[in-house]
C-alpha cells in the first residue's frame, strides 16, 4: 500500500476563497461542443431536515442552501429502496433493484449492465468519481477515472482513508475524508476545465454516515447548545407493530465515550495517529466525565436518558454535515472564479437516501417512512432553471440517470423505468407526470425490520409487510407523522381499496418479479439480524 501525506489542513477552509482566487480563469470549449457539464454531489444518509433549504429544518448549511437559492430544490424526491447500495444501484442503471440485481447491500454489482455514466462517456463526455462508491465490486469501464473509498466493508474511513485508483493500486491518504475527496475532485477540475469534450464529475462523500467522526474543527461546535428535539422521540409505536419491534433507537448507536475510542477493538480509531487520537480524546474525555457523574447521581434514567442520547448522536451529525457544507462551498467557489465553466454547469446535491434524525426515536431507515423514503434533491443550471423554484413534483432516484442523459442530450434505453424531469426543470411539468411512487425493502430482518412494498400518493400511503401479510395505511394530511395507522378504519376503506389497486399497478408496471413475494418468513433474531 502507497501511504500519501498532506500538508496540515488547520484554516484550510477559512483560506479557500483565497485558494480560489489564484485558479487561472476557465478556457472556454470549442463551439462544437456546448453541451452542459454535470457536477452530481453525493452524501449518504443526509437527513432533508438538517439541510436549511428545507422546510422544517433544524441546521444552517448556507453553501447547500446556494443551489436553492441560485436554482431549485425538490420538496418530494424519494428513493425507492432506502439502503445505500440499492439506492445507488438505482441512481446509475435508472431501474428498481429488482431490475438491477442490488436489493440489499449485500448483493452482487453486475457492471455490464447500463449505467448512465457509461452511456455518457460513449457519448463524448469525460467522467469520473471521487469518493464513497459501496457497491459490491470496484468500478469497471462506468467511468473513465474512479478513486474510490474503501475498506472498513465499503464504507471508507473517516480519518487516514485508503482510495482504490481504477480499480488498481490502493493508496492511504493522511487526512480527512471530507476533505480530501473535495481537494481530488477540484484537482480534478483543474485539470479538466479546458479540455474539449464535457465532463460528468461525480464527488461522493462518505458522510455523515456512521460512525460519525467530526474533523476536530468542528468537535467544540454545539457543545452547550440543546438541539431541538423531533415531535417523535418518544413515539411509542402505537397500532405500528414492526416500528415497536426495529432496533434502531438512537441509543443503538456508539456513544462519544471514552470507551469507545480504544484503537485495539476500533478499526476507525485505529486508524489515528497517536497526535490525531490524543487531541481527539481531549475533546471526548470530557463528555464521558459528564455521562458518568449524572448517571452516578441518577440523572439520566427513562426519557432523561433518551434525550441526552438524543443529544449526543445529533451534535454529531451536525458537525460532520458541517464538514459537508464547507467543502460543497469550496466546490461552488472554485466554480465562481471559472465563471464561464460555472454558466455551463448543473450541480445537483443529494444524498442516496435520507435519515431517522431522532424521528421515531430512531437513527437509521430502511422503512417506508416519510424520514427515510425522502431524499434530499437541490439543482443549479444557469439559464434554464428559474432562481429560488420549490418544486413539489413527485420524483424518485430511478428519474436521475433519465433526466441527466436527457440534459446531456443522450437518449435513455428501453429497460429504464425512471422518467426525465427535465422539463420540470424548466416549468413545464408534463400532464401526465407521476401520481404515485413505488417502494420496496428486501433485507429481511436487518434491525428488526420485515421486508414491505408500497405506494405513496399526493395524501396517502399503503405499506404491505408481506412476509405475514400486514398491512400499514396513513392519511398524510391528518397524520404527518405517520403514528396512526388507520389500516381497517371503515372510513378509510374507499382510500385503502383505491392504494391497494395502484399498488398492483406499479408492481406490473415496473415489472416486480412474483417469486419475491414467496419467500419464506424469517422469525428476527435477537439481535435484530438476519438467521
């Protein structure tokens, strides 16, 4: 393994703009070609309600909210599988992971089949990506440069990640990852601004999955603040059986306590140096000071304890989606001092699914729920997007290889079952668009969660767990929340009748295999893990 060391990145963002300024001006492309650049910037497991474009939203992230403001973001964008390999399966062939083969993390990447990327680089754009890639196998011919986390099952680390270059050489970069796939993707741009043909960049971050690691410049962040709490912390699961039984509570996760950061039984913490773990533990020492006085005084029992976990887990988050923003500002600002490049550019930011912030008294997704299903979806693209537009059609993550091609000029294949919404984009959303989007959980029994379809209307929303045949309706209007599930109400059987046919109508349409739903019931284990 090649080890490559940076310099100390202490005041790197507070001097970016300064970086910035010193870039040489972007050469303009041969008139042949005008076709737009693509600049798609990933997170994984970026919650909608820690995004301040969002209605609802408890967080500041004034460089993610640019794309709002300078362009659009979708208020109903969902994924159709809320895991991240499946989700990401579906953001590149454009198809549900019953189509691709990707239904769980654990299943196998086929990558001869159509992936957009490919089918742009066949069309004269240059592509690549920089960052958390968590399928199954290394990227292929889908790009013509991939520098891909990895180790630690996929996931990539958060300080001293490895990278594999084109599926080659493995290298250890010192640093922080956040940080170091925005240096190689601007590195990257730099290197390609003046070159002929477009470009389709993708720059995926591995955070703010867990387990969440703040760089140290943001561990004093929130320290004595109390972070606002979701309605549904303390959900008790009322006429919901599955949410009563999922493992997934915020006190399922790894506190910040001392204990945690032993680097003999922490691959994570083992991946520090000894300067690295000694100024992280002056930042966490304290907090395990703090945890074991008030349990000793008896302070943190029942929902006590609930919301200092609560507390712990959510900082956390916050600070690593901060880390985020800061560097989507570098890449914006490298973009404003190429003003030309900028002009001629879609930025998309978004996120493989959402996350349980709290909600439900949880810190995960995989279920059907609105906190989970929703994805987070902010598009810039000068000239053809009207500055400030929320738009509320109904899109899902199968639409962004179709709209993308679309953008890019390129045609979409037959087997794609997402649509273009291109034309949404541009204020003209067709009649006919969507009414209704399709879902399906297959990883049965991870967290204590069955697997379940359903549909989602403008108002309603059917979940099957069809393992035992259990059915979950919610009126979204009445129940935002979704803690009432009115499945069997005579009032709502119209309703449930009306969801149950266009449930079978999706599952025709997108061509749903019969044989999944046959599969034999699998009692949860007690550690919420599949027998």
């Amino acid at each position: 393994m090649k080890i490559n060391f940076r310099l100390p990145d202490a005041g790197m963002l507070a001097s970016a703009g300064l970086m910035a300024a010193t870039l040489a001006s972007c050469g303009e492309r041969p008139e042949e070609d005008q076709r737009p650049n693509i600049l798609f910037i990933m997170a994984d497991d970026h919650a909608n309600r820690t995004i301040g474009a969002y209605d609802g939203s408890i967080h500041e992230t004034p460089n993610i909210d640019r794309l709002a403001e300078e362009g659009a973001v979708f208020t109903r964008s969902y994924c159709s599988n809320s895991i991240c390999g499946p989700s990401r399966a579906s953001i590149l062939t454009g198809m549900h992971g019953h189509r691709n083969g990707v239904t769980g993390n654990g299943a196998p990447w086929d990558n001869s089949q159509f992936v957009f990327p490919r089918r742009l680089k066949g069309n004269g754009y240059t592509t690549a990506l920089i960052g958390k890639w968590h399928l199954n196998s290394l990227p292929g011919n889908e790009f013509d440069y991939s520098k891909v986390l990895t180790g630690a099952g996929k996931q990539g680390f958060y300080y001293n990640p490895d990278f594999c270059i084109n599926a080659g050489d493995t290298i250890q970069e010192m640093g922080f990852s956040t940080d170091i796939i925005t240096d190689e993707s601007v590195e990257w741009l730099e290197q390609h601004k003046e070159a002929e043909n477009p470009f389709m960049l993708f720059v995926q971050f591995k955070a703010p999955h867990v387990p969440r690691m703040p760089h140290f410049r943001y561990l004093d962040r929130y320290r004595d603040d109390s972070i606002v709490e979701p309605p549904t912390l303390f959900d008790d699961y009322d006429t919901r059986r599955y949410a009563a039984e999922a493992r997934m509570g915020v006190h399922h996760r790894p506190l910040p306590l001392l204990e945690n950061h032993d680097p003999s039984n922490n691959i994570y913490f083992d991946r520090m140096t000894r300067e690295e773990l000694e100024r992280y533990h002056s930042y966490r020492d304290p907090v395990t000071k703090e945890y074991r006085r008030l349990r000793e005084a008896g302070k943190l029992q029942g929902k006590a304890l609930k919301r200092w976990e609560y507390q712990q887990f959510i900082k956390d988050y916050l600070r690593v989606v901060d880390g985020i923003d800061d560097n989507v500002g570098r890449i914006l600002d490298w973009l404003d001092q190429n003003r030309q490049l900028k002009e001629n550019t879609v930025v998309i930011y978004a996120s493989d699914q959402s996350y349980f912030t709290g909600e439900h008294g949880w810190a995960e997704k995989r279920f059907m729920y609105e906190e989970a299903m929703k994805m987070p979806f902010l598009i810039r693209w000068p000239g053809h997007i009207e500055p400030g537009s929320r738009i509320d059609a109904m899109i899902q993550n199968i639409d962004y290889a179709p709209t993308i091609l679309d953008i890019a000029g390129v045609d979409s294949p037959e087997e794609v079952q997402g649509r273009s919404f291109k034309p949404v984009l541009e204020g003209d959303t067709p009649g006919d668009w969507r009414e209704s989007v399709y879902y399906h959980y297959y990883d049965h029994g991870r967290h204590n969660v069955p697997r379940h379809e359903g549909v989602r209307t403008d108002r309603y929303k059917l979940i099957w767990y069809y393992t035992d045949d259990h059915y979950e309706f919610f009126d979204l209007e009445e129940d935002p929340h979704e803690l009432r599930n009115v499945y069997g109400r005579e009032e709502y059987s119209r309703q449930v009748d009306s969801l149950k046919r266009e449930l079978e109508r999706l599952r025709e349409h997108y061509r749903v295999p019969e044989h999944v739903f046959h599969e034999p019931y699998v009692p949860f284990s007690g550690t919420g893990t599949r027998h």
